[in-house]
C-alpha cells in the first residue's frame, strides 16, 4: 500500500471514530444495585491497604467519595492507612475479615479488591451479593471457572465488573488503540508479549517447619478459601505469594493482563482454542516456573483472513528476533518488557509495561519511530491526559453509566491468561473449547479448570 493510499485509508477509518479507552461508558444497568442520582457521593469500601490497596483508598480520598470501611488482615497496613487518611475520612470502619464487613456495612455503592489473587473471587462475589459495583486489580480471578462466575454474578445481581487496567487509561495507550483499530498496520496475524518478571520466587518447593505469625497477622484470614499451611517468614505474605498455585497466577496473570490489553482492546480476537508449551524453566509441584515460553492460537477475527498466533514471554526470555520482520531486528535490544504485533503493513511495538512508550514502522520502513514522530500517527491526535483506572471507575459511577465501554474485551483476554497458565502446569498442547468451558482430551488440565475452596469459605461464591 502506497503511503498516499494508506493515508487516505486511515483518515476514511479515522473519521467520526471515537477515542479508544478513557472513561466512556455507555448507559448503565439497572438491576439489583442501589439507585443513586448522578454525580452524588459514593460510598466505598476498599480490600486491601497496602501496595495497590493504597493506590485504591488514595484514589477514593482523591475523587471526593466517602471512604467507608477498609479491609486487611494486617493490622499494620491497616492502622498506617487509618492514620493516612484521618483527617480527610473521619468514621473510617475498619475490618480484619472482610466478610464481617459485609455483614455489618450497609449502603457501599462499591468496592475495590487490591487483596492476592485467592481472594479475588470470594470477595467480589460477597461484594456483588450486597448489590456493590467491584473493581478488582488485574487479574480478575485465579482460575478459569471463577472469571465464569463472577461474569454471571454480575449479570444476576445488574452490577458492573471492572478490571484495573494501568497501562489502559494512558493517552498514548488510547491513541494506540484507536490506530491499530483502524488498520494502521493492516491485519495483524502474530502477537509477542514478553517480560522479566518474576522478580519473586518461582519453581521451588514448599519450605519444611513454620515460623511464628507476627502478632498483627491473621494468617488464617489470609488464606481465606486456600488450603490450610503453615507460616513461613517472607515465602507467601505480603509479595512473594505470587508464584504459587495456590495463591497466585505466576509473571503470566501478574502482568500479562497489562501488557495483553493492548491487542484485546484493539483487535477482534476472542478467547484462545489452542494454547501450547513452548518452554518452560522450573516448574515445580506447587510454584509456577522461573522462565517460560507458551503460545496461544485464535480463530481468525470478525473480516480478517488469518488466525492470529499470540506468543508470550516471561523469566526474561523474549521473542527469537530471527523469526521477526527485519524492522523488528534493527531494535538490537528488546525492551525489558512489551507488546508487539506484526500485521500484514506493518509492525507496532509497545516499548514497555506501562502503555506510555509506542513505537510503529509501516511496510517498506527501515525502523520502528516513537509513534509521536510518525506522519501517519498524526492522523490520531494524543488525546488529553484522563483519570486513571481507579478514577475511571468512580467517574462512572458518579456519572450513573457503570459499565466499562470496552468490557468485552475483558473475558477473552482473561481467559488467555489463564488458560496460559494451565499450559505452564500441564506441558503440550491443549485444545480450549471456551464454549464449554473446559479442555478437549486433557483430565489433567481440567482439573485445574476449578479449584476447591476450603470448607467455610464458599459463601456466594
């Protein structure tokens, strides 16, 4: 395609297309959840207060809403984020298990889940049971059959389900979308998304003995609905949880939501019906790997002609440059983690795992630009700086539209995800028949599909 042509392409897709992601919600749902007029005051509550649970009550503080209750089952976190926001959030409930604070609060508009992954599910569904809108931090949920759930949850109870999306809600991330939706770099047939991390424990065994449980922990709290263990001094609380399978969803759930927003939100893929072992480094009984290499295979996409093949990186490893457009082999050095599409007129790289860094060549172009210097990129402007994830969240709320614009991306990205980390604990290749919900010809990777929850922790899930 001529560079006269594609122009003319472009600006014919550009015209009266609205910009991807930001805050823009269509009309919300009625449903079981409280009625409030637009742009009143909400109430909410927050799961977790520390790390990314910060990051939630501050921007609930920051928004002007009512900080109602807050959740942590360490007290330490708790007291220090009571003290944060004493004189903004006076009457600040605080709780340990956050199934009394659902039992006791009554009137919260939503809640916020920045709790490990194990807990995601229980409290969301505890949360939507009492009529609550939920925004949960990436991932959604730990298992397949638990994102099926809450999914369902949401429609019974007519609340809306959010997942974070960090990178998201940048203006170069939107501009992006609004680019590679209108075909900039044609259809795209391969995805790479790679990172470092772990940057925590991975592929080890469960340490023998127990150490003390320090006096402001609750520890059977923080199991939640997992399996009974005992204690031990920084393997699981409060980072290190993330590589095992009882409690977390590897490098994969960690950060592949992020950096696989980008093609869900932009293409038309739907959920994978393949998902194969390339690699993997370390894999032990009950730890996720230290490195691995997994691909997923999808239907060719509503108007395209080829499936597209998704290859995900992590533990440092990245994609065989060999193998990629010449363009891509100018870089040198890949970036220390990213997205790159290839599509049939072009190739788009996201430079890092924030969505701020985009770079883009078009057929026939000796190497990838910033995506600010390129002349077709021009044609979409940078929009202005919006909220972030958490922000857009309450916005919507306040404004009565609580539904996400582009929700339904959310379902096939984590269902990739997951059935990727399937495929880092049954090696092979494994058929997904989302339909089903269940693996073709594989037991062992069934029985991975749901987990059990420990007795006295099902509530409404």
């Amino acid at each position: 395609m001529s560079k006269t042509t594609r122009r003319r392409f472009l600006e014919t897709a550009l015209a009266g297309a609205a910009m991807a992601g930001g805050c823009r919600s269509p009309a919300g749902r009625g449903g079981a959840a409280r009625r409030r007029s637009a742009g009143s005051r909400l109430n909410v509550a927050v799961l977790g207060a520390a790390g990314r649970g910060e990051a939630c009550w501050r921007a609930v503080c920051a928004s002007g809403d009512r900080l109602a209750a807050l959740c942590d089952v360490d007290e330490r976190a708790l007291l220090a984020a009571r003290d944060a926001v004493a004189d903004t959030q006076p009457g600040l409930a605080l709780y340990k298990d956050f199934r009394v604070l659902f039992e006791t609060e009554r009137g919260l508009d939503a809640v916020l889940i920045a709790t490990p992954d194990h807990g995601h599910a229980l409290q969301a569904a505890w949360a939507m049971a009492q009529g609550c809108h939920v925004f949960i931090e990436p991932p959604l949920a730990r298992t397949l059959a638990e994102t099926e759930t809450l999914a369902r949850d949401a429609r019974r109870h007519g609340v809306a389900l959010w997942m974070g999306d960090e990178a998201g809600a940048r203006p170069e991330f939107r501009r992006a979308v609004t680019l590679l939706r209108a075909g900039i770099i044609g259809a795209v047939t391969e995805i790479h998304a790679w990172t470092a991390r772990p940057v925590w424990p991975q592929g080890g065994r469960r340490p023998e003995g127990s150490d003390p449980v320090p006096p402001a922990l609750d520890w059977e709290l923080w199991l939640c609905g997992a399996p009974l263990r005992p204690f031990k001094e920084r393997v699981y609380h409060r980072y290190n949880w993330r590589g095992w399978h009882d409690f977390g969803t590897g490098a994969l759930g960690d950060v592949g939501c992020q950096l696989l927003s980008l093609p869900f939100r932009a293409l038309d893929v739907r959920a994978p019906r393949m998902v194969t072992t390339e690699e993997v480094d370390g894999a032990t009984a009950e730890m996720y790997p230290r490195a691995s290499h997994v691909q997923a295979v999808f239907d060719a996409p509503a108007r395209r002609r080829l499936p597209v093949t998704l290859s995900w990186y992590d533990g440092g490893r990245r994609p065989a440059a060999i193998r990629l457009p010449e363009v891509v082999q100018s870089l040198g050095t890949f970036p220390g983690g990213g997205c790159l599409l290839v599509g049939e007129d072009g190739v788009w790289l996201m430079a890092d795992e924030t969505g701020e860094r985009h770079r883009v060549a078009l057929a026939g172009e000796k190497r990838l630009v910033d995506a600010e210097k390129h002349e077709a990129c021009a044609l979409a402007p940078l929009p202005p700086k919006g909220a972030d994830t958490h922000a857009c969240f309450l916005d919507a709320l306040r404004a009565g539209a609580p539904e996400p614009a582009d929700a339904s991306h959310m379902r096939a990205l984590m269902e990739t995800v997951l059935t990727g980390c399937v495929a880092q604990r049954v090696p092979g290749r494994l058929a997904w028949n989302s339909r089903k919900r269940r693996f073709d010809g594989s037991d062992e990777a069934n029985r991975l599909v749901a987990t059990a929850v420990r007795d006295g922790w099902g509530g409404p899930l």
